[in-house]
C-alpha cells in the first residue's frame, strides 16, 4: 500500500475541520472579517503542489492536472470575499473541489476513451527531474530549479502499473483509494466529495485496493528492477532475441499508446517470443536510434531517441526477475516531459 508523499501528507489534515457539507461554496460557521482577513495568495498557492500531485494521481494526465487545479482556483476566485471569509478551511476546500473536478472528469473519460485509438496509458513523467507548470505545460529541468509547488512528488502511487490498474477500477473507488491510502484523508471527508456515506467510501478504496493487490502482486527490489531494465536495453540494442525473451515473463504483456498520431500495436501483445520479436521489429525499423535508461514515474525505465529527441518512453514492471507487463508511450502529446525541454537527450 502506498504511503502518503512526505511532502504532500503534511496536507492530509488539512481537509479535516471546516469542510462543509456539499457544494463548492460550502462554508463553515464563519470567521471574523474584522480579525481574519482570509488565507493569503501566498497560503493559498502553497496548496498548489498537493493539488497537481493529486490531480495526476487521479487522472494520470499532467495537462488534465493542470486544468484541474486551474479550474480549482478559478472557482475560489469566483466566490465574495464574504463566502471566502466563511470557509473555515480554505485548503480544505480546494482540496474537495479539485477531488469534485477531477470525478467528473473520470466518470466522463471513460465515454471519450472509447473513441480513442488503441491503447490508453497514463501520461509518463520523468523521474530524477522536476516536471513544471512555471514555463508551459509539461517543462522539466534537471537542476531542480522551477518552483516547488510545480512539482509531482515521485513514488509508488504513481508508478506506471499503479496508475494503470487505477484505471480500471471506478471514478468513485479511485477517488476514495488516492484520497485515503495516498493523501490519509479521513473517510469522514472523502464521504462530502463523493456524496456517500463514510461506511460506503471505506468500501470503496477496500476495493480499489484489492484489485490493485490482485493485479500488481509485490515486486522486487529496486536494484533488481535497474539490473533487469539494463540488461533489457542492452539485448534491445544488440538484436539478442534469445537473450530478451529470457528477460520476459512467458506471460509478459505488452501494451503501447500512440494515440492514433503514431503507429502502434493498438491492442496488448501477450507472450516472450511475441514481445521480444516486436519490440526488435520497431527498432530495426530505425537503426539510429538511441536507447537511455531513465527513471520513469520513478521507477527504472527506458526512453527511445532519434538524433536527440525522445520518441517513446518505456516502462516496465518485475518481478522474480523478470519483465512482466510493458508499457510503451509513443503518443507525442503525452512526451512533454521530455521534447519540451533543451535538457531532453
């Protein structure tokens, strides 16, 4: 089970006292305007970091995030400084909006991602460096150096296998699961967001966390997943078909998004010999191309280049040693991490 990020759970509690009851302008027994001004724009943009985190947690979309957290503040800005003053937890209040927004938009992605072509995969982001919002959507830097509150905290809960197989459970049961198991946000709370009972939101990430248990069973070590990637690059780079079967699981499962810009295999590939025979196949079809091991979504990954721009990102799960799901990114528009960038190999 993941943990809540250390440098978002410090939010958790912040969704506690004063939440309201149901809609957006919900308000609490009041403040004095006369002694409490209201939160300041800087205490209000602090919130920003924990926002996007949780928004792409949700939706697995950087630029979905975005929207979400600028819609978020748009309706804060919309309210009177009087309903402002009479919200007796501001952050709270972005939090369950920005949660409200984001259940929406997964009830209604699962109607668009039926006209989608092939697979859909998360967005990747790109591990080691700091994915931002401060320059354009989608920036990165390897120096650290773009405002904290732009940054999506790397670690389980957003790993390329967890966020798939989030993808498969309900709007409401991924709602409830991000908020509780990832942000600690009481059952309490989560209840106001999706209009159930706490009892009936308990159920809820019960659920979602069961399916993740049964669909992504422990892996190994961290070491062990960077030695099988390496060793997976290098039978990639060298055409060693016998030795990249060996790397995959007999039930290995490989699934690619190209979002109907880029040739892919629109449905999963299944079995060693058939992803291994694949994956050469797409490389002998571009011999410069340049194969880099990266951290993506923080665990070890690779990324594929051509004359110094990333065309497809790989990621992969492992377990006793082998490869046992892949997931390979092709699609332009979720490769922002690394083309919008003068750092990107």
């Amino acid at each position: 089970m993941p943990t809540p990020p250390a440098s978002d759970s410090g939010s958790g509690s912040d969704s506690g006292s004063g939440s309201g009851s149901g809609s957006d302008s919900d308000q609490g027994p009041g403040r004095s305007s006369a002694q409490d001004p209201g939160p300041s724009l800087g205490s209000l943009m602090a919130e920003r970091r924990r926002l996007l985190n949780l928004g792409y947690r949700m939706l697995g979309s950087v630029q979905d995030a975005e929207d979400v957290v600028q819609e978020t503040y748009t309706r804060w800005y919309a309210l009177s400084e009087p309903q402002q003053r009479a919200i007796v937890t501001p952050l709270a209040w972005l939090t369950r909006v920005a949660s409200r927004i984001c259940l929406d938009q997964l009830a209604s992605a699962r109607v668009r991602r039926e006209r989608y072509t092939g697979e859909w995969l998360p967005e990747p982001v790109r591990g080691g460096t700091t994915w931002t919002s401060a320059a354009g959507a989608g920036r990165t830097s390897a120096t650290g150096g773009d405002d904290p509150a732009d940054r999506i905290t790397l670690d389980e809960s957003v790993s390329m296998g967890m966020l798939v197989v989030l993808d498969s459970v309900t709007p409401a049961e991924r709602v409830a699961f991000v908020l509780h198991d990832v942000f600690g946000t009481p059952f309490t709370e989560i209840a106001e967001t999706v209009g159930r009972s706490p009892a009936a939101c308990r159920q809820l990430a019960s659920s979602a966390r069961r399916r993740l248990a049964e669909r992504r069973p422990v892996g190994g070590t961290t070491t062990e997943h960077r030695q099988v990637v390496s060793a997976f690059r290098e039978a990639c780079e060298t055409g060693d078909l016998d030795s990249l079967v060996a790397l995959l699981d007999p039930a290995v499962e490989s699934r690619s998004d190209g979002g109907g810009k880029v040739r892919a295999a629109l449905r999963p590939i299944t079995g060693a010999d058939k992803v291994a025979r694949f994956l050469l196949g797409l490389l002998r079809r571009e011999p410069d191309v340049e194969l880099v091991e990266e951290d993506i979504n923080g665990t070890p990954g690779v990324t594929v280049s051509i004359a110094g721009t990333t065309i497809a990102v790989l990621a992969a799960d492992v377990r006793d040693g082998l490869i046992t799901d892949l997931w390979l990114v092709v699609n332009p528009d979720k490769l922002h991490a690394w083309t919008d960038t003068p750092t990107a190999r």
